[in-house]
C-alpha cells in the first residue's frame, strides 16, 4: 500500500516552485487514481505492487517481508538493498535502550538557495518522505552490554548529504562520547557535503573531525562503519578516521567518483576500485562485515575494545 498523501499541505509549499507539477499531486485521491488502467501492462497485476522486491544483482523475486526481516540483504546473493537509519538502529541496539539526541535540530536555509528548486521545499519534501529531519540519527544506546554513543545516517535524506545539522548533531554526539567516557560508533552513508550550504556543510568536516581528535585524546575507541554509498566530504572527513573501519559488502567507498579521478590523474583505474573488497586489500578498511553481523560483531569488538582501556586505567 502506498503512504497516503496530504495534499491540502501542498498548494502553500508548491506556490514558489515554477514547475507543473501541482496539478499531478492535487489529484491524488481515490477518486482520480482508480481509472489508471492504462499503463499496459497486464501481466504484472498478477503481482501486487509493493509486495515484492527484485534483487538487481542476482534477479531473485524478494518477498518484502522476508527482505526486512533479513535487514534488507538479498538471502540469495547477499546483497545489500539500501536501509534506513531507524531500522539500522532498531537492529542493532537493545530494545527500549536508545536515547535520541538533538531530533529537533533542523536546517536553515542561510544562502537561499534556489536552482531547479528551493533548498526549502528541497528540505519540506524530505521531512515528509522520510520522517526525518536531517541525514543522521544520533543518540545513546547499548550495543550489547556496551553503552555507545550512535550516529547513523540516512542516504534518503537528500542523499545522506551532510549540511550544518549533520555536522552538528555527530560533534555533539562525539562530545557526548566524550564527556560521558563512551566509544563513538557511526555507520555512514552519504554523497558528502550538502552543496545548498555551501561552505557551512565543508565546515562540518573540520568541526568532526575536531570532535574525534577530543575523542581520540581521551584514549576512547571509535568505529567507524562505512556503508554504501560513503563519498566525498564524509568519506574525507569523520568515515575515514575510526579506530576500526568496518564496511559492508560491496559498498562503493571514495571520495571523487572514477570518472573525476581518470579524467584527473590521466590513468586507468583498476577494477574493483572505490568498493570495499579493493580497499581491505589495499589497507584502508579493516574488515568487510555482512549487515547481518554487524550487531555481533560490534558487540564484539566493542566489548573487546572497552575492556583492554578498563585494563589500562586500573
Ligand atoms: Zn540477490
């Protein structure tokens, strides 16, 4: 079943932009939409839209119940369909254990941007097809028995790009860490800095990466687990400063994309380049964790991790 829509929301918002497309929305009711028999394709009625999911790696029909019980990973091919923050939460922490910092922090639209759209109605259109409202999710919770200061971001949210509040929700979640004495553990996603703040989103990458160097001189771990996509100002920033880098299968991990960099450097790329598979080889992630194990293994190496630091304090 489709997420209904609120359609009376829409004529203030839609106003501003140019486009044609309020029409389009204003006729969503079930009135208008029942006669769509049109589009020509008969067979696929025999499968109910949006019960199933096609893996694009290995073809296999995915009952999409059976895909989120398995933490959207394909149980055939083991690839990994793109998850969002809360359900990454909910699978790792202990139930009823998470304490969600900062949910109300939201961004300004300080260099009012407008290009083909607003970065406001950039911004309300993504409050209302996530139900966030930024590209990360911070808070407190227990992985295991280890309480941890959790960051997790969301490439659906403007394709996980990071502006002010993603900077400033991780910072404060790293201070937190910090304060408190917990290990900082972040799984990202994200295209990199948010081009609609323009010099505020590179700030954040300093602002991170400050945060963890405070951290860092408290002798507390940080996990960094890279996830696909994890690029640009991200990758270049908090992504690639963990303690321990773990990453998931077959994530596309960089910072410029390929085509940038052969048009750069004048050289052939090797195969395989920018995917996790090519960095463990190469040095700069520590291992390849399924979706599926994370919790373990986190568990793991969290417990290991805080452990040898109780060791050396007493
Ligand atoms: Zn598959």
């Amino acid at each position: 079943m489709k997420p209904e829509k609120f359609p009376k929301k829409k004529p203030s918002v839609q106003a501003i932009d140019p486009t044609f497309s309020v029409p389009a929305l204003t006729g969503d009711t079930a009135f208008f939409k029942k006669p769509k028999i049109a589009s020509g394709k008969p067979r696929k009625k025999e499968i109910p839209e949006g019960l199933w999911t096609k893996c694009p790696k290995c073809s296999e029909m995915i009952f999409d119940r059976e895909l989120d019980e398995n933490l959207k990973v394909c149980p055939r091919c083991e690839h990994h369909f793109p998850i969002g923050a809360r359900e990454r939460i909910h699978a790792l922490v202990e139930t009823c254990s998470f304490q969600e910092m900062d949910a109300d922090l939201v961004s300004v639209d300080v260099l009012k941007f407008s290009g083909a759209a607003t970065y406001t109605s950039k911004l309300e259109a993504n409050y209302r097809n996530t139900g966030l409202t930024d590209a990360v999710v911070t808070g407190i919770g227990m992985i295991g028995t280890q309480r941890v200061a959790l960051g997790v971001m969301d490439f659906s949210f403007l394709g996980g790009s990071m502006g002010s509040v993603v900077g400033e929700k991780l910072t404060r979640l790293i201070e937190a860490g910090t304060d408190r004495r917990l290990p900082v553990v972040i799984i990202s996603s994200s295209g990199g800095a948010r081009m609609y703040e323009g010099m505020f989103s590179l700030m954040q990458m300093a602002k991170t990466s400050g945060a963890l160097a405070y951290h860092a001189a408290a002798r507390l771990p940080y996990i960094s687990v890279l996830t696909h996509p994890t690029t640009a100002g991200v990758m270049a920033s908090f992504a690639s400063l963990g303690d321990l880098i773990l990453a998931e299968p077959a994530a596309m991990i960089g910072f410029a994309g390929p085509r940038v960099i052969e048009a750069t450097t004048q050289a052939e790329l090797p195969p395989g380049f920018q995917t996790t598979e090519f960095l463990v080889e190469h040095g700069l992630i520590d291992a390849i964790v399924s979706r599926r194990e994370m919790r373990e293994r986190l568990k793991f190496y969290l417990e290991s991790m805080m452990s040898g630091l109780a060791g050396r304090a007493a």
